[in-house]
C-alpha cells in the first residue's frame, strides 16, 4: 500500500508539472483580449486517463526502476501461499525448559537404540564403513539381521529367489540401501507396538524412508553429490518424528493427519503440542547422542519448508535440499498419491510443500533435477519403487 501512494504521488507531480508547462505556452499575451472560458465538469477519477511524458520532466528512469523492482516484491509476498505467510516453524529453542522437560519424559518410553544402530549413524562410520564392517556389525544384533533378511525378501522387493544372508542383501541390493534398512528397523523397533493400526502407520513411515533413501542414491551422484551415504541416512532420519508422534498425541490423530502433507500435519502439531515433529526428532537424536553434525543437518532439510534459497548453491545446501525433495517424493508414493513416475515434477507442484523448494531446483547443480526425474533409466527406478510400495500397501491390507 506504502509503495502505490508513493507511486501514485510520483505519476501526480509529474502530470502537474506537465500541464503547468503547457498552460504556460499557451497563456496569452497581456496586451491580448481576454478569453472567457468554459470550465468542463470533472471527470470522475477513475475514467481520467494519465499519461506520463517519455520526454525529460517525466519519471527519470532510476526512480522508474527502483518501483518497478518495489511492484515485484510486493508481487512476490502476494505469490507466497497464504498457508505459509501465517506459518512460523517452530525449533528446539522455542521450547521453554519446562515444556522441553515434559516431552523427554514423556518420550523416556522409547526404547534407546543399540550401541550397533548408533555406530550405524555415526559420520565416521558413514564416511568409511566397508561391507564386511557393517555385515560384521548388523550380525551382531541377531534381531536386527533377521529383520533385514526378511525386509529384502518382503513382498516390498518381489525377488524370485530368497536372499539368506546380511552379506548377500548387501551384494545384492548395495550398502547404503541395506544400511539405511537397518537403520529404520532401529526405529521401528523402539516405537515397537501390537496395534494393527500402528504397525501398519509404522509400515507407510518405513516404505517411504526407504524409497527416499534410494531416490537420494540414485540421485546424489547425477548432482555431484559426494557424501550420497549421509544423505541417505539423514534423509531417513527426517522421518524419526513421525514414528514418535503416536506417543504424544492419541495414535488415531497422528495416523490420521501424517497424509495431510507436512505443512498442513505440522501446523497440526504446533497447535496441540506446542512443537512438531522435527523438533521430537531432534530431541531423540539428543537423547541418543547422536553428533551434532547429523541433527543439524536433519534440522535444516526440514527448515526448507520455510526456507527460500539465498545465496550460493554449497555443497552441503545442494545435498540438504536433494534429501528434502526426496523425502516429499517418496512421501507421495508411499500414501499412493503418486501412481507414475510422470506425476513428479517438483518445479510444478502445486502443493505448499513444494514452493521454496523451486528456488533450490532455479540454481545450478539442481536445476538439472527435473530433466534428471523425466531420464527413461531413473523413470524405470521410481516405477519400480512405486510397484514396491503398492505390493507393500496390498500385503498389509491383507
């Protein structure tokens, strides 16, 4: 409003300006008769047309720029989605001590991971874990490896022969994939529960950690992206509190609006709990002891919600926003919102989720990630993951 009454002001003084100095050539001579004149009615403003003169005396072009470049930020406020012009994003340090207090407590139920799925996340162990490491570790938990053996010959993988060993799941499904399975059983087993209908919710979180995680290794090393296991993994982790929320609200309630898209759920949360599922999975992962390189990280593919690109395009901000966009990718074909591959077009999706995430997709190297999504070969992959998780949906209905 501020910015059309100076507009408005500006386009006024140069009218005035302009017709003065007309009226002034026009002024008759002193020593000429007067001129009675006839005094036409007003007319009404909204029919008075303005023009402004290209010639010198009208708006110079400095001042023409600078509204012009006012007129497109105001434009651009108008653009932002009405949801998230109301939305604040709540973290960590809005919790007051007390309330930060309640909710570890009422979390102190979750079942602590063990000390093997902590190293699991560890960066050093990210960073150079081999295939006889991790088989050695998984192997120790006999838990663990059963659960994963028995994922990779779930209906999810539709194999035609049966996988018998952790060592073979890796050869045959690759370290990072098996890894980050082991890593979501690890949740699944500390909000463990003998509700059909948890269980089944467990089922979708774990369906779609694992389709993100495999978009980000398929997609990771397409971008440039060098650390593809930590994006991996913190991409899963961006799902831990999810798994969390049915211990703090009444299940039904958290089953209910995790499809309701992240924007429409969190704002869910903030309302009844006074926080959101990002900030219980940060206080977990802090309970856990986990680095806090990990946490932050988790921290900031969430905040991408609310958060536009500014400034350069880093290594690390390109890894975050690729982990981001697969977490909603996968999100959409483990609710089977997204039935093909040619459904997903982040630069174009309507949802809100979606809008400050097409700022990352304008920089380079994500620019390139839409034409990388419409590659036959990487097509092919996502049919083949929506398939898994349409067996999976099936088998639980079953």
């Amino acid at each position: 409003m501020e910015l059309l009454i100076v507009l408005l002001a500006v386009v006024g003084l140069a009218v005035f300006w302009w017709a003065r100095g007309n009226a002034s050539a026009r002024r008759p001579s002193r020593a000429a008769a007067p001129v009675r004149r006839t005094v036409a009615p007003p007319v009404p403003p909204a029919a008075r047309p303005v023009t402004v003169p290209a010639e010198p005396g009208g708006p110079i072009p400095a001042i023409a720029a600078i509204l012009e470049a006012g007129a497109r930020s105001e434009l651009d406020e108008a653009v932002l989605p009405e949801l998230l012009q109301d939305f604040t994003l709540l973290t960590v340090d809005d919790l007051e001590p007390q309330r930060r207090n309640e909710l570890v407590g009422q979390l102190s139920t979750v079942a602590l991971p063990p000390r093997s799925a902590q190293q699991l996340m560890s960066p050093d162990f990210l960073a150079d874990a081999d295939t006889r490491k991790f088989t050695e570790l998984v192997t120790h938990e006999p838990l663990l490896s059963g659960k994963v053996i028995g994922r990779v010959n779930s209906a999810f993988y539709g194999l035609s022969s049966p996988i018998v060993s952790v060592s073979h799941a890796v050869t045959y499904l690759g370290l990072n994939a098996v890894r980050n399975m082991a890593l979501q059983f690890t949740l699944e087993q500390a909000f463990a529960s003998d509700d059909p209908e948890l269980q089944a919710f467990h089922a979708r979180l774990f369906d779609a950690g694992t389709i993100a995680a495999e978009l980000c290794a398929l997609l990771g090393p397409k971008l440039g992206v060098r650390d593809v296991g930590a994006a991996s993994t913190q991409t899963v982790l961006t799902f831990l509190g999810d798994f969390a929320m049915p211990s703090l609200l009444p299940p039904r309630v958290a089953i209910d609006q995790w499809p309701l898209g992240l924007l429409d759920r969190t704002a869910n949360e903030q309302f009844t709990l006074g926080t959101n599922a990002a900030v219980i999975g940060a206080l977990l992962m802090a309970e856990w002891g986990l680095p806090p390189a990990i946490s932050d990280d988790v921290r900031d593919i969430n905040r991408l919600l609310v958060t536009p690109a500014e400034g350069e395009m880093t290594p690390r901000k390109t890894r975050l926003a690729l982990s981001y966009t697969c977490a909603r990718i996968a999100e959409g074909i483990a609710l089977g919102r997204i039935r093909d591959a040619g459904q997903i077009d982040p630069t174009n999706d309507a949802q809100v989720e979606f809008f400050h995430l097409r700022s990352y997709l304008a920089i380079p190297p994500l620019v390139r990630l839409p034409n990388l999504l419409a590659e036959t070969g990487v097509r092919l992959a996502i049919a083949r993951m929506i398939a898994a998780s349409q067996r999976s949906r099936e088998e639980a209905a079953s």
